[in-house]
C-alpha cells in the first residue's frame, strides 16, 4: 500500500513536471511567434508575396529564406527588414519553422559566446567533410593589364592569398609543394562549388535538421563531383601535411622558428616550459589553413578594391600615405600607425563581413538578452527573448554592423571617415577587431585575424602603391553581393569577379613592400607613371618592353 502511494506520488509529481516544462516551452515559442516580421504566406520557402508595412516599397518574392538568402543583391532585402522590424525580427523558414534574425549587438554576443547554442546541422557537418577531425575548427567550444585592359582581381586575390597562407604557415612556397601541387586545382574546384546557392540547398538545409548527422557525413561518399573534389582535398591536404611534418622534425635547430609548423613542432627546444603539438594533431590542421583563409581574405579585398576603384580622391589620398609611410625601410608595425590605411580596412571588413550570416541552433532552453528593448505584436515591450530547445537564430553579422546606433549616420554607406572622425563607436567589445564581428567572437573566433588584417596590410599598400584603378568601362552594371558559402563579388552578369582598369603609378623602387601575386600587371606609359611619380621627387626611369612587367610574387 505505502509502495502504492509512492509511486503514485512519484507520477503526479513527473506528470506535473512535465506538464510545467510543456507550459515553459509553449510560452517560449509563444514569445517567438509573438515577435514582430515579415507577412508569411507560403509554407515551403515563407513569404510569398508581401508588402514592407509603412514602407512604400511592393516587393514580389520567394520566400523569406529566398528573400534573405537569394535576393538579387545579398542584403536587399534584410537590410530592409533590419530597418523596418529592428535589430531582432521573425522570419518564417521552410515548412512553417519560425527563425529568429538577429542582429542586436548583446543579443550577439550573448549567442557567440554562449554554450548553449551551436552551429546548424548543415554547416556543422560540412566542416566534417572539408576539414580533418582534428582541426580545431571543428572542435566545439599571368594577366597584363594597361590603362585600356582590365582585370578580374578575385582570382588574383585568391591566389595571392594562398600563396601567403602557405609561405608563413607552412614555410613552403606553393610552387614548391611537389606532386599534391593538385591540390590547387581540387581548391579552385571546391571554391567554385562554394560560390554557389540554390533554393535546392535551401530546401535541404531544412530537411537535413531532421537527418541523423552520422547519416549526413556519410553523405561525403557519394559519387557525385563534388563530394569527389572533398574527398580528394583531404587526402592531398592530409598528404602535404605529412611530408611537411617530416621535413621539418629532420630540419637543423637554426630553422626552427622560420614558419608557425615549424614553431609548433619545436616550441620546447627554444622554451622548455612550451609543449610541442603532436605532428598527428599538427597536419590534421592543414586543410584547415589551406582552405578556410584563401577566399574569405580574397574575397574582402575585392571589395574593398571595387569601392577604391570608384573613389579616385580617397584611393589617392591612401597612395600618398604608402609612400610617405613605406619610403623607407622598416617593420610591419608601420602598417599599424597608418590611420587611413586602417581606417579603410575596417570599413571594407565592416561592410563586406566573410560570414554575411550564421545559423545557430539552441540546445536547450535560454534566455537572449537584448540591448535595445523590442515591442511585440501583441503590444508588449521585452528586453530579453526566452527560446526553446532547438530554435534556429540566424546571426546577423552584416546587418548589426550596418546598423546606425552603432556605425554613426549612414552606415549603408561605405565611408572610412568614419573611423577618424569618431562616429564608429567604440563601445563594448564584441569581437576581437574594432567590434566587428567580420572574424566572428567568442570561442568560434578566427584564430588567423591578425594574420588577416596583416596580409590585408600588405596587399592594400603594394596593390595601391604601384597601381591606379578605375571601374571597367564593359561592365554592365554595379558590381553586386552573393552570400554562399561566404559573401563574394558579382559582376554586371552575375559573375563572380572584380574587373577594375588599372595601370603602373609609381616607380617600383618607391616602396620596400614583398610582392605577393603570381600574375603580371603591365604599367602605363611613362608619361602616366611619371605623372604620378613627379608628386613625390621621383622620376622612373627608362624602360624597355621587357622591363614594364612587374613580376608580383614572392
């Protein structure tokens, strides 16, 4: 009998404690569904069709993830709805699901930094497929060019990006990667399959939520091309690896520290108190810098090259600072005390953020903070969003660093000043630069940025110290933003690429920067590069045909 009423004692109180957490959860997503968005009409894909409330502006449209994901330039629309519904707002995902876009700065750095979110299914698993499991991002917490021809940056960019990832991290010129020299074909490769989207991948972003993750990462056995080139990136990444390990635990004491493998297969040679990495650990690290740090890198300079090119008083302004700056000899701290030179890195990374947008998924029940309170569709003012297990909150790295409380007035606008003159706020930091979360925050931050804003240094100074751009006379039209795997550049056909005119506007002998690029770019006439040169005492001397190819490479 006493056992009788225990258990039955033990049941009520189960059955209420489930009945409580039940009650917690509808109210967790009643709030969710209580805030304020876009109108939703369609089940698979959200909006079908909508109009801006208090907004003139009719807007046909797909769907809200069509919309946010697929518009015809990356931001048209959420930059938008970030004005018109606010730094949080709901959208309506595939097959009913409410989201959550987000781009309050406390509500962001709550979620970058918390335990309690994660990345979304999809992106967690293809890290799986591109990187070895080792690496520790995916462990939880020749062109000639003259005055009247053009060339496409990006795959300049790209290249040199690569070349400087492996100079410095690998200690070895990719020219000089022997036989896996293939892997910068399956890399090209895989960039051109990441410079992709499609409202396929839309549909099974959402489906695959539903699909155990150890059936999704034996998905990178499939015959198709593109698990192929992944296949095919690891094992050759897991090969250079490898054969790089060996050469540099066999290399004399001398060359110990001469690149970050090197550094980090020998640290207690040189500091007894320093562990060493194990070399497993060590090459399961390569497709990570092979991979992750090429095109994010390349594709921001295009940008920031797209918007100098259209702004020749600020590109010559930047030219006159290189040369006073870089005219003699001296460290990489000069790039630090270049006020301009910064300022317009901080504005290319502030408006062109690599990771335009990041899905996370809560693991369980949390509470977000906000720093600016939010009025719901039911009337009520919250300062803070309870979620319940499982809500997708899509971060929204470029709208937060677009919006005006943050940014100063017309932060839509691309406009270095904003950096001298103080309108940037430097409040409470968020990520490790500047407060942009372009190199992400908290324990998922970029652990190359510094690598980054120093190769984005280098190449800025060599590119606009030696050469002027302008805008491409055949294009046709402003140059747009695609956001796939990360934010890139389209062309007036909707091609990924850069095109800028350019030519040589000062004697090579001005600055004492590395080349860092494969490719030639051939000068101006003499006229052209004297013209430039004469504003600074110099005068470049006599050339023959030979002599005008600048060889850009280290």
């Amino acid at each position: 009998m006493h056992d009788s009423k225990t258990a039955l004692t033990v049941a009520t109180a189960v059955f209420v404690l489930l009945s409580l957490r039940s009650i917690i959860r509808r109210r967790r997503s009643a709030t969710v569904r209580d805030i304020d968005g876009p109108e939703s009409k369609s089940w698979k894909f959200g909006t079908i069709f909508y109009r801006l409330a208090r907004s003139v502006a009719e807007v046909s449209s797909k769907g809200n993830l069509a919309d946010l994901l697929l518009p015809p330039s990356y931001g048209q629309y959420e930059f938008a709805w970030t004005k018109l519904f606010g730094a949080v707002y709901r959208i309506k995902g595939c097959f009913g699901q409410n989201r959550l876009v987000v781009s309050d700065p406390l509500a962001l750095q709550y979620i970058t930094n918390s335990p309690s979110f994660q990345l979304g299914p999809v992106l967690a698993v293809m890290r799986g497929w591109l990187y070895d499991r080792g690496a520790v991002i995916t462990i939880r917490v020749d062109n000639a060019v003259d005055k009247s021809e053009e060339v496409d940056l990006s795959p300049i960019l790209s290249g040199g990006a690569l070349r400087a990832i492996t100079d410095v991290a690998l200690g070895s010129p990719i020219d000089d990667l022997g036989p896996e020299f293939e892997f910068v074909e399956v890399n090209t490769r895989l960039l051109e399959i990441a410079s992709t989207r499609s409202s396929g991948q839309i549909v099974f972003d959402a489906i695959a939520v539903y699909i155990p993750k150890p059936l999704l990462r034996l998905m990178i056995n499939l015959p198709s091309s593109a698990f192929r080139a992944l296949r095919a990136s690891k094992m050759l990444s897991r090969n250079i690896g490898w054969r790089l390990v060996r050469e540099k635990l066999g290399a004399p004491e001398g060359s110990y520290d001469a690149d970050i493998y090197s550094s980090l297969l020998h640290a207690d040679k040189k500091d007894s108190t320093k562990k060493t990495l194990h070399p497993a650990d060590l090459v399961a690290q390569t497709s990570l810098i092979l991979l992750a740090g090429q095109d994010t890198t390349a594709n921001t300079l295009a940008f920031g090259m797209l918007e100098l090119a259209q702004r020749p008083e600020l590109q010559a302004r930047l030219r006159e600072e290189i040369y006073t700056t870089l005219s003699t000899a001296g460290s990489s701290d000069q790039y630090d005390n270049m006020p301009l030179l910064n300022a317009f890195i901080k504005e290319t990374l502030r408006m062109y953020p690599a990771a335009a947008l990041s899905e996370r998924v809560a693991l369980g029940d949390s509470v977000i903070p906000l720093a600016t309170p939010i009025t719901t569709r039911s009337g009520k003012t919250i300062d803070a969003i309870p979620v319940g297990k499982g809500q997708v909150v899509m971060l929204g790295v470029a709208a937060y660093q677009r919006l005006d409380s943050r940014w100063g007035a017309k932060s839509e606008e691309f406009d270095p000043e904003r950096w001298l003159d103080g309108r940037a706020r430097q409040g409470e930091a968020i990520g490790p630069y500047a407060n942009l979360l372009s190199f992400f925050a908290g324990p998922h931050t970029c652990l190359g940025w510094r690598f980054a804003i120093l190769e984005m240094q280098t190449i800025v100074c060599d590119l606009i110290g030696k050469f002027a751009f302008s805008t491409s006379e055949n294009e046709d039209g402003p140059f747009r933003l695609r956001l796939a795997t990360t934010l890139l550049p389209l062309n007036g056909k909707g091609e990924k690429g850069a095109k800028l005119s350019g030519f040589t506007c000062a004697p090579y002998s001005i600055l004492q920067t590395r080349n860092i690029f494969s490719n030639c770019i051939k000068p101006g006439s003499p006229e052209e590069v004297n013209s430039e040169a004469d504003r600074f005492g110099q005068r470049a001397q006599p050339h023959n045909e030979q002599a005008v190819y600048s060889r850009l490479c280290y």
